[in-house]
C-alpha cells in the first residue's frame, strides 16, 4: 500500500479532510476560507476577557481552567470591542479530529499582525500555543490581545489560519541552495543558514519614508472596514537619509524587507523571528507564506516581505542591510490546486511597504 505523500497538505487535501469531518465545521467554509496551504480559522460568537494568558496543561480541558481566568462573557453577535492591552479567548467555529499522522500549526494571517492584534492558538490539553499534535481531537480556540489598536470584532471574522503537515516538511540548507540555484528564490546573494535570510530595508529607493509607528493614543478599527482608514489618525511615518533608525522599546513598527522574495508553487514558507542574539527585538507575528507568494506563476514578480517589529528591553539601532530574521521553507505534500495571487483574492502580492488592508492607500 502507498503512503500518503508527505510535507504541507495543500488546499485540496484541506478540503478533503472536511468532507471527511477531519476539521468540524457549523457550515460549509466560504469561498475564499481554504487558501492554498492554510485554512483561515472564524472566530465564534462568545469571547472572555480573562485577566491572564494560560495554557490548559496536558489532559486538561480548556473550559476547565476558564473559571479560574475568566472575567466576563462577551457575546460577539452584534460587534463588541476588544480592547487594547486586554487579554480575551474566543472559541472557534473549527475544530479537528486529525488523523494520526497529520500534525497541525497555526498563525496569525497578514492583516492580523499588521494591526498588532496579538493572537495565538489554543487547544485542550494544550501544553503549547499554536501546536498541535497529531491524533488531536476537540475544539479550538483564538487568544487575542490587542496591542496597539482597540478592534471591534464580531463573529466568523478570520484572525488566524491552521496548516497542516504529515512527516517532515521542512528543506534543508543544502537543498534550499540547490532550490534557489534553480529557481533564484530572493533577488539578489542568498544568506541561508537554518532557513533563507532577509534583511531591512532602510534606503528606500526615491523616498527616505522606510516604515510607520503606530501612534499610542489612537480611535477604534472595525476588522470589516476595508479601504477605510486614513494612516495619518493611527500611524507615524518613519523617515531615514541615513539607512539608519532607532527602535524605541515597547513601540511596534512596520518596515519591510530588502529583498524580495517568491515562493515557488511546491513549496511554502513560513517566517520565523532571527535570533535574540542579533538584537532585543521580534520581526514578523504572522508567519505563512503561501505557495506562489511572488512567484512569476501566480503573477508576481517577487515580493517583499512585510516585517512587524517590536523592540523589548533596550533602544536597539536598526542598520539598512541588517538580517533581522529567516524564511524556513517547506514541501507541499502536492501542488496546490489555485496558487497565492491567481484566482484568488491575495491583498498582499507583490508588495511593498504595505499596511493592513484596513487602511486607505496613500
């Protein structure tokens, strides 16, 4: 008997598995729900403000530990605010029943992290956010903690997506060299070392405009409001003439990367924070990379990768050129059927600086 192919299982084995009520569902997924590695995960109908984060611990029932954290319940029906430095947990329409062999791993999507919208994955029993082992069977659910910005939320709104892997999926060093040899995977030398390497861009070319702040003080995003917001009531720009700028603690910024990327259509990508050594501070809270991602397939042309920066302990001076963190790149267990940025409604493809989708284009 043939084994099931292994890496990242793509968007039509994602549909399988629903039919096969391997990932439970109230209804049939909307239309662009199933993206081509990941599924986008719909928040339900009732949050709780709880006055901790927490993880449930191993053969633990989540709801079982609710009473100890839990503040008050908040029905998400007509819109509620989820408010900034608040820390709530929502119960999601999805759940699973994966099979033995199939392994799970969740993140927040782009607009999500581009907000600052802080959120993770629970399961029961969970003994670690946003991983989830094979065999699990039970519900899900959303942490969320706003940041920078109050949200108001209501339920089926997409936070956070799940992707889904059976054996090893990730390509090694010597393989991704081979693969960028082939295919010229970022535009220009190729720095892989536990993954491909990116840096900041701060010498924009034409413009000294290199990232925004989001200012402290700020009024509330509706998460359905689209094209709506003006930058200028929720963000600062970040000017630099010198490709060099320094990162106040405790502030959240969007840069981008130097290099522009794309991820081939048989493989993802997922992009993980570099390592502490290099600096007190964290890039990139929402990590997938869908195949086709800048690729020449799926009408791009290389793309930069967008980079959530929050500096922790100290001020920390960001230098044009610095590697700031790492794509790790994986094996689809097959091709995807529609590719991130064909035939699909892909906000970020080829991209630039860019903030959420939220907010009006300059």
């Amino acid at each position: 008997m043939k084994a099931d192919p292994t890496g990242v299982l793509p968007s039509q084995t994602i549909a399988a598995m629903i039919d096969a009520g391997q990932i439970t569902m109230p209804e049939s997924p909307t239309a662009d729900q199933i993206q081509p590695a990941s599924l986008d995960l719909r928040l339900g109908h009732t949050a709780y403000r709880v006055r901790a984060s927490f993880l449930p611990g191993e053969k633990t029932a989540l709801s079982d530990r609710l009473d100890l954290f839990a503040m008050h319940k908040i029905d998400l029906t007509p819109g509620a605010v989820l408010e900034k430095g608040c820390v709530y947990l929502v119960p999601l329409m999805e759940g699973l029943a994966l099979p033995d062999d199939v392994t799970a791993v969740a993140n927040a999507k782009s607009s999500t992290g581009r907000l600052d919208l802080f959120t993770r994955l629970i399961t029961d029993g969970g003994t670690e956010f946003d991983r989830i082992d094979a065999g699990y069977t039970g519900p899900l659910y959303a942490e969320i903690s706003p940041r920078s910005f109050s949200v108001l939320a209501r339920p089926g709104m997409r936070l956070n997506q799940i992707r889904f892997r059976r054996g090893r999926a990730e390509i090694g060093d010597e393989d991704l060299r081979a693969l960028h040899d082939a295919v010229s995977l970022v535009n220009g030398p190729a720095h892989i070392d536990g993954g491909l390497g990116f840096s900041v861009d701060l010498k924009r070319q034409n413009s000294t405009l290199v990232g925004y702040r989001a200012k402290p003080h700020t009024g509330l995003i509706d998460l359905d409001r689209i094209g709506h917001y003006d930058v200028a009531d929720f963000w600062e720009e970040v000017h630099s003439s010198k490709g060099r700028i320094i990162l106040d603690p405790g502030a959240f910024y969007i840069l981008v990367s130097r290099e522009a990327v794309h991820v081939p259509p048989d493989c993802a990508a997922e992009m993980a924070p570099y390592l502490a050594m290099v600096g007190e501070f964290r890039v990139h809270y929402a990590g997938f990379f869908d195949p086709g991602f800048g690729h020449a397939a799926a009408g791009g042309h290389g793309s930069r990768g967008v980079l959530e920066v929050r500096c922790h302990e100290a001020p920390f001076a960001l230098e044009h050129g610095q590697i700031v963190g790492r794509l790790v790149y994986e094996h689809m267990a097959a091709r995807p059927e529609r590719l991130y940025g064909a035939d699909l409604k892909s906000n970020y493809q080829g991209q630039g600086l860019k903030l959420s989708k939220h907010f009006r284009a300059a």
